[in-house]
C-alpha cells in the first residue's frame, strides 16, 4: 500500500484517481503531478514501485502544499 503526505491511498485505483484522495489535490493537480513525475495515468497504485512513489513524493514537496501543511495554513487564514 502506498503512503504519500500521511495518506494511504486506495488500493488497486489509478494514481490519478487515488492522489485525489490527499487533501488539496484535485483532478486537475493529480494530472499535473503524474506529467511533472513522468508517471502513466493508468498505472493502478497496486503496481507502483518504490520509485514511482518516491518521485511523486519529491514533485509534491517541491510544487504544492498539500494535507497537514495546507490544512495548518487554511486553519490560520482563518483564525486571522
């Protein structure tokens, strides 16, 4: 099972559809981060590699703020 931003994903759904189950990704950014990580659409999450997990973990650090950081941030915008 594949652990990315503190989130399992869902087994045996494409990475496009499952990365839409990490807050602050929608289908458009799923699209987004499996170009920027040369990933296929398709691939199901059953069959990502080691590599593939950790490329998708590296293009979301560098690009976006996602789950607990946009969460914390969301939360503060608020609170002001």
């Amino acid at each position: 099972m594949a652990r990315i931003a503190g989130v399992d994903l869902p087994r045996n759904k494409r990475v496009r559809i499952a990365l839409t189950y990490i807050y602050g990704i929608g289908e458009a950014r799923a699209k987004q981060i499996c170009d920027y990580a040369q990933i296929p659409e398709s691939l199901r999450t059953d069959d990502m590699t080691d590599a593939h997990i950790a490329k998708i973990r590296e293009v979301m650090e560098s690009k976006w703020k996602v789950e607990g950081d946009l969460r914390r941030d969301v939360g503060l915008s608020i609170n002001d």
